[in-house]
C-alpha cells in the first residue's frame, strides 16, 4: 500500500507549477462520449481517477490514448459500460449518465462508488432526467434510463455539482430548450460549458444559478485544456502558511480561490496576485472562522487543510461543515498527533497553539490524506502516512514532490521496501 514519509520541515519557498484539475477533467471526459468525433484534452494529470474514467469510457465503446499530458478520446459506436464494476471505483463514475441517455436513448449504470464521507445519492440526477422525459428504473443497486430526452424546466433542490454536470450535458441533446435553476456555480462546471460550447453546444448562463440549454442535433470535436486545480493549489497555499513559506504557485487562479484565500489572509498570510499566479508570503497566526458552502462559499474540500492550519495558530478556530455529514474522519489522526480538535455534530473547535508530533496515521478520504501530509510538515519529528486505498493518488498529481521542490522532507515510500523514491 503507498505510504509516505514526511518530516518537520522549514519554510517552503520557491515557485511549484499547480496541475490541471482533476474535477474539471472528469466531466470533460464523460462529455467526449457526446460525440462520435476526435476529443483531446491537453495538460491532463497523471491521476488514479483520470485513469479509471478513461477505462470507463473503453467499457462504453471509445478507443482512447495517451502519450505525456496529452489524452486522446474517441466514441465512434457509444454502448452501456460491459465492466460495470469499474464504475464503483469512484464516484464520477456517475458523469456517464447524461452523455449515454442523450446519445443512445438508454443508460443501465450501478451506483457509483469513491470516498467515504457521506451518503451523496443521485436522487437529483435521476429526477432531473424525469424532468426531461426519461423513464428511469432503480434496480438494487443500478439505475436504467430509457426514452428520448426533451428539453424542459429543472430545480434542483440542492446546487449539486454532479447532478448540474450530467443534466447540463443530457440537455446539450435533448429537442428543445432546457432551462437549470439553482445550478451549482463551481468553475468546473463553467470549464465544463466552455468545453461544451467548443463542441458545437448551445449554453447560456454557466457560472451563474440558472443554466439555459438549447438542444441541437449532434455535436463535434474539439481540443481543450481544462483549468488548474484549484483545490490543490489552495492545499499547497495552507502548506505555505503552516511553515511561514514565501511561494509562487503558477497558474493558480485567484478568482477560483477567494473564500479560502480571504480566510489565509485574516489569519496573517500575505497574499498577491502574480501574472503567472499567485503569490504567498508569512505564517497563519490568528484563528479563524470556516463554514463549508457551495461555490462560491469555502469549498468543503478544503476544510481538512484549513484545519491543520489552524492547530497552528493562538486560539480558538471554528470550523462548521455543512456538505458532508461524515467528513471529520482525519480528527482523529490529527489528534494522535497532538492536535486539540473537539467535535460537535457538524462542528469541530480546534484550539490551536499546541505543537504536532510525528506519528503513524493513515488516510481516511482524498483530502484527508492531503491534510495529513500537511500535519506531517509542522510536527517535530517523522511522520508515516499510510494510504491503504491510495486516495492522495485519487487526486493530487505527485503531491509529495511538489512539497519537496519547494524544500519540504517528503517522500513515497516504496511499497513493502521501506525506500523512499527519488
């Protein structure tokens, strides 16, 4: 199982190139399956997750091909996924639903699987596709779409991003005019429209709560480099403020990191805008305050890292999460590592000021792990983290040696060999 070494480390300085992002690159995937021509995505990370959703897309009939950061998709005859317990590896898995029900008419999927934190049902995927004419079926564990699709008004009960990325897609060829109210507004989802548009799509509004889509009979393909990652580059801004770091994360995209952004500086870091990114000087000193929204509120994908940070500041930090009902599971490691963190239902005190001490923890979910490697900067000592289901590799593309050119003591250790790699 990955595992990694990470040792107290002193101020992070230098400049690390963020990667394209893994959110955006997904549903970009999926979209490929709209159209029986030629799609590629340039800039596409080596990520455990990019790698299942093109294995995905070959069980639905696409040839694809990679060479470097370039992936290459193609879905000339689209059919219902034959490995269908590839589909339980993660939960974007569910992305296919949209593309396969408006191309084909048709869609038999089993649930979608990913990390632990929380229950997230497709329930608003599957009602809003009712919504645009399709019969849908819940069998066990798998869902069947059926019926040709035609454009209509959808609510969404809850902004979810998922549910907005597969009804946006569904509707590009639905016959008439679909209008998407209280839409999530995440950048993704714009890169995902702009994407869309490129292959000959027909979008207003993306970026705002409601998404007008006007069906058209086929789409083509296109050439596109999706948006940096903006939760790694916010999990690479905590690391700077937790060791005082003086860092130039390139490309990163101020616009798409605001809320964190004004919670580093409240807490003492210096913040800049630079024409290749984003700029941070100083150490987090102050405590601060964090509730989990939908974009444009704190991302709840940052919320782990932001608590590291805030073990290490004077004070009392509060930190409120409302998305996922199961997402303080990396508490307890933090805790074993000397943290002071209570929880309370949704609410988790984090007392600051008291020193991290290196120790064996393991990750629980994708961004814990992240966090966990963060802790492991600030501790005196080693710290071993262990990643039974490889959930960093999920998401971050060689976190641990981007943390080191920036003169931190991280690294992969080999499996089973007690070596580090290099």
């Amino acid at each position: 199982m990955p595992q990694y070494r990470i040792c107290h480390s002193p101020r992070l300085s230098g400049e690390v190139e963020i990667s394209t992002a893994k959110n955006a690159v997904l549903p970009i995937l999926a979209a490929a399956l709209l159209t029986q021509e030629e799609v590629i995505l340039h800039q596409t990370p080596a990520l455990t997750d990019v790698r299942h959703m093109l294995d995905i897309l070959r069980s639905c009939g696409a040839e694809t091909e990679t060479e470097g950061k370039e992936a290459r998709v193609r879905c000339v005859a689209l059919t219902n996924p034959r490995n269908l317990g590839l589909l339980r590896t993660m939960r974007a898995s569910v992305l296919i639903l949209g593309p396969l029900a408006a191309r084909n008419g048709e869609c038999f999927l089993t649930m979608p699987g990913g990390c632990a934190i929380g229950q997230r049902p497709i329930d608003l995927h599957v009602k809003g596709l009712q919504k645009l004419g399709a019969k849908v079926e819940q069998e066990g564990g798998a869902v069947r779409v059926s019926g040709s699709l035609k454009g209509a008004n959808v609510y969404l009960d809850f902004p979810s991003v998922g549910a907005t990325e597969n009804l946006i897609m569904a509707a590009t060829l639905a016959q008439g005019v679909t209008r998407i109210e209280n839409a999530a507004k995440e950048p993704e989802i714009t890169d995902l429209c702009h994407f869309l548009t490129l292959m000959g799509a027909r979008i207003a509004g993306a970026g705002t709560a409601n998404i007008i889509i006007e069906g058209v009979e086929r789409l083509h393909g296109a050439e596109y480099t999706p948006i940096p990652d903006r939760i790694e580059a916010g999990t690479l801004a905590c690391a700077a403020a937790l060791t005082e770091g003086s860092v130039l994360l390139e490309r990163a995209r101020t616009g798409h990191m605001r809320a964190l952004l004004f919670k580093l500086a409240e807490s003492g870091v210096i913040i800049q805008e630079d024409s290749r990114g984003l700029r941070l000087r100083g150490k987090a000193r102050h405590p601060m305050e964090a509730r989990t929204l939908s974009y444009p509120g704190f991302p709840t994908d940052m919320q782990a890292p932001l608590m590291v940070v805030a073990t290490q500041t004077h004070g009392l930090s509060v930190i409120l999460e409302t998305i996922f009902e199961n997402r303080y599971m990396h508490v307890v490691e933090l805790n074993r590592m000397g943290a002071h963190i209570r929880v309370e239902g949704q609410l988790a005190l984090v007392q600051g000021g008291h020193a991290l001490n290196g120790a064996h923890v393991s990750a629980t979910d994708l961004r814990a792990a992240a966090a966990l490697m963060l802790a492991g900067l600030a501790a005196q000592g080693e710290t071993v983290l262990t990643d039974p289901a490889g959930h960093l590799m999920r998401g971050y593309e060689r976190l641990e040696e981007k943390l080191r050119a920036l003169g931190a003591d991280a690294v992969k250790v080999e499996e089973g060999s007690g070596r580090a790699n290099p």
